[in-house]
C-alpha cells in the first residue's frame, strides 16, 4: 500500500519572516493532527536552513531544485549540490518542475542528472513531468509525458528513493484541472512506463503524484483517482488553512 504523499512547493515567495511563520503554522498543525500521509515542505533556499533549525517531527523538508553538477562541492556559482542539501537537513528535492524545464531551459537528460545526483547523496527527487495545453490539444499528453518518465526517471530509482509528480503545465496556478478520467488514464500510463522501464515491484511501490491547482475543494476528488499516491501543490501551500485543507480530506 503506498503512503500518500502531501508535498508543498513553495517557490520563490517569502520574505524570512513570513517563510518562517508559514512553516511553524504548517508544524504544529502536522504535530496535532496527524494523519496516514507524509507532508513534505519545500521552501526557497532563502530559508530552507532557517527552517531546518525549527522542530519539524513529522514534515518532511525538500528544496526546489539541486545542482547537476556530480560534485559535493567545486566551481559552480550559484549551485547548490545535493550533497549540501542533504547536509542542511533536506530529504527531498523538487526535480524538473515545468518552470524550470521552460524558463531555465532543462532537459531530459538534466533532469535525469539532477535526480541521479539527488539518489546518490540520499535525497529523494521529486520528478516532475507534464504535458503543455498545446501537447494535449494535439493528442500527443501521454506520448509527452512518457517520454518524459523514460528520459528523466535514471535506472537506480526505485519506490523508496524516488517520488514522480505529474504535472500538466496548462493546469500550475491557472485555476483549471483534468478531468479525473484524465489524471486516472495519465497515472496509470506513467505506472505504466514505469513497470517497462524498471520492473513490476518499483512500479508498484513508486508514488506519483498529481500537481496543478490542487485546492481543498477539489484534493478528495484528485487524491481519490486509482494511481493518484498524493499532491504536489503549489499556490494552495502558501496558506496553512490552504494546505493542510488538502491533507485533511486524507484523514
Ligand atoms: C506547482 O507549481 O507545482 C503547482 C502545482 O502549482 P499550483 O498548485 O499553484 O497549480
């Protein structure tokens, strides 16, 4: 039985003291109301290690993103290597978000490294994958994000070491969704390439997420889809009432 997963991406948004705020709201909510869910938070790097200073027994702590160069430490400004992440307390990090593959122009294989890179410190990527509106108005949504799966998910993950997001690009912060027989055939097309490209018991043990305008309203409807294994949530994580609104319909 895999554990769903309620992960928050926080992006590039608050200032020191509002970061701050926001994450002790989220761990004492976590702390009281506990639930058969992790919760994973992933602030910008301008506080990750603020926050990993807090007490957060029970929320797991991701960044958003991870060098892909394959050193610990080296000439690489503005990078920050996966073995440091690991060092400041993170467990998680955000792979191959749709942000980056368009605006910072990431491939694949990029990705793939970022992850391999992640893997081998001990970090669990997040690996997101998704389609454009355009890809899915031409057909071409599972094709894409298959390939995707293929191409960016590196051959030592498995269940435990690797989470995977689908993420349609038409549906982050727009307000709009799939409908569930979407979200349902798209999950269970990526199980699919999974089970091809790895194996049966990594394929049935890997989680795969659903991201893109998750909201309380809509979290039981998305989270209730065959092959839907939690929430990577973007907006609606930036409010504690927001978020745990979300985990609470897992409970
Ligand atoms: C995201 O960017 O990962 C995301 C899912 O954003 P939102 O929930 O705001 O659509």
């Amino acid at each position: 039985m895999r554990k769903k997963l309620i992960a928050g991406n926080w992006k590039m948004n608050q200032t020191k003291a509002d970061g701050l705020a926001l994450a002790k709201a989220v761990f004492e909510v976590a702390s009281k109301e506990k639930g058969n869910f992790d919760v994973l938070i992933c602030p910008g790097m301008n506080l990750l290690p603020l926050i990993a200073e807090l007490p957060h027994e029970g929320v797991y702590l991701g960044a958003q993103d991870v060098s892909v160069a394959p050193k610990d430490f080296g000439a690489y400004t503005g990078d920050v290597s996966a073995a440091q992440l690991k060092d400041l307390g993170a467990s998680h990090v955000i792979v191959g978000h749709s942000e980056r593959r368009a605006m910072r122009h990431e491939t694949d294989a990029i990705v793939k490294e970022k992850a391999l890179n992640a893997i081998e410190k001990g970090l669990i990527p997040v690996v997101c994958v998704g389609e454009t509106l355009e890809e899915r108005e031409e057909g071409k949504a599972l094709e894409i994000v298959c390939r995707q799966i293929r191409e960016s998910v590196p051959s030592i993950a498995t269940g435990e070491n690797l989470v995977v997001a689908y993420e349609p690009v038409w549906a982050i912060g727009t307000g709009k969704v799939p409908s569930v027989q979407d979200v349902e055939e798209m999950h269970t097309a990526i199980r699919e390439e999974i089970k091809s490209l790895l194996g049966e018991s990594v394929a049935s043990t890997m989680r795969i997420l659903y991201g893109g305008s998750v909201k309380p309203s809509n979290a039981k409807e998305l989270l209730g889809v065959a092959n839907v294994d939690g929430a990577l949530i973007g907006g609606a994580s930036l409010k504690v009432e927001d978020f745990w609104g979300i985990a609470a319909t897992q409970m």
